[in-house]
C-alpha cells in the first residue's frame, strides 16, 4: 500500500500517484541524524554509515480526503514516521521502521529487517506488524544461504503468517554458477491462505 515515510516526507508528491493531489497549506516537521565511520577493513579507507535515525510528521491546515487513508495525510496531523539504521559490522544491519499514530500511543506499522553475513553464511530476517489505517500483515520471514564455494550454494526461507497462525511456505533451493552457466534445483512447499 502507499504509505508515509521519511524517504517521501519532504518530497512534493508523497504518494508518487499522479492521480493524488497534495493540496492545501501544511508544514511538515522532521530531522536525519547520521554518525559514520571509517571502514579500516579495505585498503582505501572509506566512509560507511554506522547509525542512522530518521523521523518526521506533516501539520495540515486542513483535512485532505483526496490522500490515501493509509498514508494518514488526509488527516489534519499525519502519523510520526521514522526509520533507524544500525551497522554492527561491515555487512551486518538491522533496520527498524515505524509508524506511530499522533497521539503517541498506537504504533501503527512495525518492520525490523536483520542481514548478517558470517563470510559463507548469510543470514536475513524479517518482521512486518501492520494494524489500523496502514493494513492488517503480520508475519516473519527468514532466510539463511550457505556458500559452499563460489560456484555452489544452498538456500533456505521460511514464512509464518500470525494472521493465519500458519507457515506459508518452506523454499529449498541448490544453486550451481560459473561464467557462463548458471543452473539450479528448487523445492517449495506452499500453503494455501485462507
């Protein structure tokens, strides 16, 4: 669905519809905050982020019921979004955004999104919560990859929907790769959703 985030908060069309107008007066209220670091493990030292924080909300003069529901702008005060970023080590994130209503007691959207790579092993999780206005997902996903070498590997995802109180699917897939062939063997098992 469309929704409010601090990557579209201060751009002029919100919704990136062209059928959705963003009229009327409204000011809107938000900040970055960034801490880098230095990566020493290349050779040319770089910059690489460290901690991120971002968060913002819009002040309407008026209510604009020609916005999305779900972007909470057709309301007079949008839903505080945010997103924070964390690097524990060079390619290990964690990721954590939200939507929390402006009376700052309902949280409206949860994500929290973990990549962590551990040289052959890599490993990816996620977590989606969404209730009221933004929609009503709820589930978790991960995935773990195994690098034999640079030509082969193993991967395996999962999906639990809390909704349903189901495991949606189980996918296993070996892959085999080289300079010019790339083949693989894949096994799903998919549930049906009620």
């Amino acid at each position: 669905g469309i929704m409010l985030t601090p990557n579209n908060l201060f751009s002029i069309n919100k919704t990136s519809h062209v059928d959705v107008v963003d009229s009327g007066t409204s000011a809107i209220v938000g900040f970055d905050f960034k801490i880098d670091d230095v990566d020493e493990s290349s050779e040319e030292k770089t910059l690489v982020n460290k901690l991120s924080f971002s968060a913002g909300q819009v002040f309407s003069y008026e209510k604009n019921k020609d916005m999305p529901q779900s972007t909470s702008l057709d309301r007079k005060i949008s839903d505080i979004v945010g997103e924070i970023n964390y690097s524990l080590i060079s390619n290990n994130t964690i990721n954590y955004k939200f939507s929390l209503d402006e009376n700052l007691s309902t949280l409206n959207y949860n994500e929290i999104t973990g990549n962590f790579n551990f040289g052959r092993l890599e490993f990816d999780i996620n977590y989606l919560e969404e209730q009221n206005h933004i929609g009503n997902e709820n589930y978790i996903k991960n995935e773990i990859t195994f690098n034999v070498n640079e030509q082969n590997s193993f991967n395996f995802k999962t999906r639990k929907n809390f909704q349903t109180n189901s495991t949606e699917f189980y996918d296993l897939n070996y892959q085999y790769e080289n300079d010019c062939l790339r083949a693989g063997v894949e096994f799903k098992d998919r549930k049906s959703v009620v």
